[in-house]
C-alpha cells in the first residue's frame, strides 16, 4: 500500500515522500505538508482541477489531519484481531487446507498493519513544531521508502491468498472430485509458499522506480526553514545564488528587513549567521535533508510505466476480475445444489440445517467479495487512469485519494475476524475455549449441543 509523493517540478516548496500501503503515487505540496513549519501561498490553490475539481482537494484536506488516529485505531484493532485469527487457526482441530490459506492471510495482514503503525505516527501524528531536520532525517527517509516496499509487497501476497482462497472453495464446491488431489495439505502449503516467494519478485517494478535524493536546507537553530522575511533577505545576501547550495557573499547587511547576515562559503552543516534587530538572534546552517522521489532508472527508462501497469492490471485489477469471476460462479453452484437438495429431502430438520449452511456460505462470500472490490478495484482503475491521462490526472485526483485508499485497505485486512465469528460456528467455538473464562465456554457448548451439533469449517473467498 505504499503512497509515493513526486517532486514534478522540483520546485523548492514541494516536499516529496513515499509511504502508506499500496503503492501508490502523491504529491505534497505545503498546503499538505503537517509541521514542517510552512504553508503554502495564501493557504490555497487557486487553479480549478479539470478532472476531480477542488472538492476532492477540499475533502482530502481534512481528512488528512484524522488520517493518522483513525488508521492507528484499525492497525491496533487488526493487529489484535489477527494474532485471535492465527491463534484459533492453527489449534489442531482447525487444521485444513482452508485455515491454511487463512492463516498465511492473517500473517501478511498482521504484518502490513503492525509496520503501518510507526508510518502513520511519523506522517500524520508528528507534533506541529517538529523539525524539519528530523523529519527529513536520513533515517526516516530510509524507513518510508522501506515501509513503501514492505506493505506493497505483503498486501500483494494477501491479494494473491485471497484468490488462491477462491480458487481453493470454487474446486471443493464445484470439482469434489478432484479437491483431494488439487487441493490437499501438501498442494496448500506449495501454493502459499509461492505466494510468499512470488508477490515480492512482482513488484521489483516498484522497488528500483523510486530512491533516495539529498538536498541541503539552509535551517534554523530549531531545525526548520526560517521565516519567509528570513529567506527573501538570504536570496538578496547570495546575490541570486541558491541559498541551499551554502555559497554566497559573506558580510552582507539587508537594513530593510531589519536583519544583519552573514554567510560563509561551503556546504553541510555550515554556514549562515543572523541577528535581527528586533532583539532575536540564532545560527542558521546549511543542513542535508533526504527525501523519496522518482529513481534516475525510472526517468530515463519506461520503468515508471511498466511500474504502474504491473500495479493497477497485475495487482489490482487481474485478481479482481478473478475473484469475482470465481465467487459469482461458485455463489451459483451453492444455490444450484441448495435447490437440487431442496427438491431430494423436502422440508426435513437436515434440510433446513443445511440450507442455513448454505446461506451462510453464500452471505460471507458475497460479503467478502464486495469489500475486496471496494478495496482494490479502485486503486486499480485510477491507477490506470494515470497511465492514460497523464500526471495531471495523478496530482488532481489519485494523490488526494491515497489516505482514502490507504484506510480501505487497513480496514480490509482487519475485518476478517468479525467475518470469521459471524459465519463460522466452529471457529466461535474454538475461539470461546481458548479466550473465554470456563463457564462462558461451557454455556456455548451446551448452547451448541442443543442445536445442531455438527460445525462448519472456516470459508473465505
């Protein structure tokens, strides 16, 4: 799930980082940057966006500053939900083909979310005040455009056992005579090994478009940009030079402004001194920030766009039309069979119990079904609508969507224990005697020993 901000015309203001979950691309100009101790010209902008318009803009805006604290609340409901998944999974009673997938599922979930959590607080939750130099550090530079590829390729892993899951369901239902070969324990493992061997190789695509970039800052002593004051009289003290570069013309007195500057030639840490008349005084000095943008590679080659087909047509929308395929013709050979029975036994007690079951199956598929859509399909079709239309089309609408993305997809990954308690009896079972005091447990059992006492192995498509 991995959100790339790009520096399209390396202007000075443009702040330019790569990070959430799915690969996506944003920009951030100073209208979007939190606590850098800047903003942009007149707090706004003024052009009309000729695709998504300036309410897009507008929204993304605001949500942006709940970003941080409602994505923590699903990371931390998900995380825990997950480790509940995989401890009442792999219990001996559960093992299955079926709860293996399920299992390698919940891993890869668990791990896009608990790595998002120190993401989301460096991104979105950083005090207003935080320096500049520390958020821009070499370290969390690393870790960003480490988090991008990380979560970009454990959600694809979670993508591709989620349709080896559909596959798996639409064989047994459809093929019963050929599930215990195609699909036995051993064949299982195989698969989800692949997956966890394949899906990082996928996005290699991914990993070489984008890099680490220095750039030095001239920075106050708290380490942040000075004032706007401050710069104009630096620009008129380097004599038009670039006030990053750390060269310019030493002894240089700017009485308008009121400051009295001085500037020593080099880079680095090195040198710019200030006094203002005013009464305040501190060093500025020269200071290297690092940020993630597109890689040489990606420029000088069509990497940037096999890089985008690979994300949104292999990734994203391949595995959507497969898995709707799948469920749809697996949703109908559950209602051919709930008929065919209907028409055999009649209205018996068995009957009922087995259509309930079959209800069941056919609501959590669906349900499954329609959030894998919600989730994916769009990232999927914006991201080649920015093939096709160009990166106007990337700045105006798919970056001021990549929070939006990014909680769909958390929410994805974290929803599949409240699915897993409401559609399977066997795992509220064995979830109760793992987690619940004796007594609780004991009610259930005798609850469940007075109903039908057969259980219902975990499904997911």
């Amino acid at each position: 799930m991995a959100t790339v901000t790009l520096d399209f015309n390396h202007t000075e203001d443009t702040v330019y980082y790569m990070g959430g979950e799915e690969g996506s691309l944003k920009v951030r100009s100073p209208r979007m940057e939190r606590g850098n101790g800047t903003s942009g010209a007149g707090g706004g902008s003024s052009h009309v966006s000729p695709y998504c318009g300036d309410v897009l803009v507008d929204l993304h805006d605001v949500y942006v500053h709940y970003h941080g604290y409602a994505s923590l609340l699903v990371c931390a409901f998900g995380s825990v939900a997950n480790v509940l998944n995989i401890a009442v999974l792999t219990r001996k009673e559960m093992v299955s083909p079926t709860n293996a997938i399920l299992t390698g599922l919940a891993v890869a979930d668990l791990l896009v979310m608990v790595e998002y959590v120190p993401f989301a607080y460096h991104m979105y939750l950083r005090p207003a005040n935080y320096p500049r130099a520390d958020r821009f550090s070499y370290n969390w530079s690393l870790f960003v455009l480490l988090h991008s590829d990380f979560s970009q390729a454990f959600h694809t892993i979670s993508i591709w056992l989620t349709v080896t899951l559909a596959v798996w369901r639409y064989v047994a239902v459809v093929h019963p005579q050929i599930n215990r070969i195609w699909c036995r324990m051993e064949t299982t493992l195989s698969a989800i090994a692949l997956g966890y061997l394949v899906c990082p190789i996928i996005c290699i695509p991914s990993y070489l478009s984008f890099n680490l970039f220095s750039r030095v800052e001239t920075l106050d002593a708290n380490g942040n940009r000075p004032t706007s004051v401050l710069q104009s009289a630096l620009r008129r003290a380097n004599n038009g030079t670039d006030v990053h570069s750390g060269h310019g013309i030493g002894g240089v007195s700017t009485s308008g402004g009121g400051f009295s500057i001085s500037t020593s030639g080099g880079s680095g840490e090195g040198g710019v001194g200030i006094n203002d008349s005013n009464g305040g005084s501190g060093p500025l000095r020269n200071v290297t920030l690092y940020y993630v943008n597109v890689s040489d590679l990606a420029t000088s080659t069509y990497l940037a766009d096999i890089n985008f087909w690979v994300y949104s047509v292999v990734i994203k929308i391949i595995p959507c039309v497969a898995l709707t395929v799948l469920s749809l013709r697996l949703i109908c050979a559950l209602l051919e069979a709930k008929r065919r029975r209907a028409k055999l036994t009649g209205s018996g007690r068995k009957s009922a119990d087995k259509e309930r079951q079959t209800d069941r199956t056919t609501r959590m598929l669906l349900a499954v079904l329609l959030l894998f859509l919600i989730t994916e399909f769009p990232q999927g079709i914006l991201g080649l609508l920015t093939l096709l239309l160009g990166k106007r089309f990337f700045q105006d609408c798919y970056q001021n969507m990549g929070e939006v993305m990014d909680m769909l997809a958390l929410v994805n990954s974290a929803i599949n224990f409240i699915l897993y308690c409401v559609m399977s009896r066997q795992f509220r079972n064995t979830f109760s005697l793992l987690f619940l005091p004796s007594w609780i447990s004991k009610t259930e059992s005798q609850a469940l020993s007075h109903g039908n006492p057969t259980t219902t192995q975990v499904t997911q498509v």
